[in-house]
C-alpha cells in the first residue's frame, strides 16, 4: 500500500467547489481542442451543403445527425427538417474528424480524471501547487479561498510516489498543455 492511500482518502473540498475547479481546468485544457473540432464539423456541413445545391446546417451519417445547428434554429412547425446524407467525396474527413473527437474525448477523461484524484485526495493549496503542473496554478489560486494555506498533506515523498505511481496520466496532462502552446504558435 502507497503512503498517501491510507490517510488522504478524503477532502474537505465541497463538491459545488470541486465541479467549479474541474470546469476551470477542462475550460484551460480542452476549450481550443473542442473548439477546432467544431469547426472541422462545420467545414464538412458546410461543404457537404454545397454538394447537394443547399444551405443545410446539418446531415446524417451512420445512422446519427450531425449538427451545427441549435434546435432553435429549426424553422417554427417543422419537426424533421429536411436531411442531407454525407456525400460519399466527404467520408473519408468525416472518418477523420470522428477518429479525433473520439481521441480527444478520451484524453479529456482520463486527464480530468487524474485531476479530480489530485483534488478528492487533498485540500490543501501547498498540495495541489506540488502535484499539479505549473500552467494550473493560477486555476488553484483562483480557488484559494476554498482550499487550506499551510503545511500541506502530503510528504515530499508521498508527492514523488503519487507523481510516480500517476506518470501516465500526467504526462498526457502535460502534453495537453504543450500542443495547446504550441497549436497558440507561442
């Protein structure tokens, strides 16, 4: 048994407090990634539009709908609006697109899955600074007043041995990080 397992099962961080930070750090993260796949959909609906000679914000592929629309923007009484199906010229990048959300949808759990470990583990600002990544520590400074100042929960070696036995999922956190960096061209 890990050091850390048997006395930072639990944290004083409300779970109101707790949505709050994960939406921050899914906000910082991911916003840009889903961002980007929005538009590649509206690139193929947009293009798949004019194959078929309309003005369509939506068509069906595989048995789904794919939409940019909002249902509000469905004309008053029409409860089915006409459909596009993809063009078959265009499956190959639909192929490809849903291959990406499919990725980056997974990356998204298992790194919010890893910072909600961190954050149900301690409450404790000193903690989180040590077992979060630099580019996250304005998130927890931003939540400060929700979190204890002070001596930390966890030894330096219990943050060497989480870091450790959670290498994988913080190196995809921090390779997140770096393809937002470098997808920003700083």
């Amino acid at each position: 048994m890990s050091l850390w397992r048997h006395s930072l099962m639990t944290t004083e961080i409300g779970p109101g407090v707790r949505f709050a930070f994960m939406e921050a750090v899914k906000e910082h993260l991911y916003s840009k990634a889903f961002k980007n796949l929005r538009t590649q959909l509206w690139e193929i609906i947009t293009d798949n539009s004019i194959i078929h000679s309309n003005f369509q914000k939506h068509f069906s592929f595989r048995g789904s709908v794919y939409a940019y629309a909002k249902p509000d923007d469905i004309p008053h009484g029409q409860k089915h609006p006409p459909m596009n199906l993809l063009n078959s010229s265009l499956r190959d990048r639909m192929k490809k697109y849903l291959v990406e959300v499919d990725k980056t949808e997974r990356e998204e759990a298992m790194v919010l899955g890893y910072v909600l470990n961190v954050v149900g583990r301690t409450d404790r600002t000193k903690d989180l600074l040590a077992l979060l990544p630099d580019s996250l520590h304005y998130i927890i400074n931003d939540f400060a007043e929700h979190l204890i100042d002070g001596e930390g929960k966890f030894t330096p070696a219990m943050v060497l041995e989480f870091k450790a036995d959670n290498i994988k999922y913080e190196h995809t956190l921090k390779a997140r990080m770096m393809f937002n960096l470098i997808d920003q061209g700083v």
